[in-house]
C-alpha cells in the first residue's frame, strides 16, 4: 500500500510540475531606435506561423530601449515558435 501511495504521488507532483507555467523571456537586439515597437507573435502548432496572428497563443508588443525590446509570456510545456515583426 506505501508503494502505491509513492508512485501515485509521484505521478501527481510530474502531472504539476508538466502543466504548470513557466516563463519565456524574448529580447530581440540592435533593434533600430525610433522604429517603433516590436511585435511578437507565439505560436504552438504550425498553422498559421509566422503571419496569421489569429493563430498565435499569445501576442506580445515590446518598446525598445537603447536598441533593444524585451517581453515576457507565462506559457505551459511544449514545443513553441516564435515570429518578430
């Protein structure tokens, strides 16, 4: 019975930790002062990648600041692609 226990516990901390958010920072650099902000677009399947933003898990705008933008998203597990306009 403390066998079980173990594993099923186990199984339920891996189950967590696997959906829990984890957070991906992208910084994009030498990015043009005056130019504008950065758009970024996360995608997890390849539909839609790398322009139909409507497909996107997540749409992020970051401001540059001395040459370089930075934004951050809170995204589950998995393999993701990244598009910067």
């Amino acid at each position: 019975m403390y066998m079980i226990r173990t594993i099923l516990f186990i199984f339920v901390l891996l189950t967590a930790i696997r959906l829990s958010g984890q957070t991906l920072t992208i910084r994009a650099e030498k990015v043009k002062q005056g130019e504008g902000d950065v758009l970024i677009a996360v995608f997890s399947a390849p539909a839609g990648f790398p322009y139909a933003s409507e497909k996107a898990v997540s749409l992020l705008r970051a401001k540059t600041v001395n040459g370089s933008a930075e934004a951050s998203v809170e995204l589950t597990a998995g393999r993701y692609a990244i598009a910067l306009f």
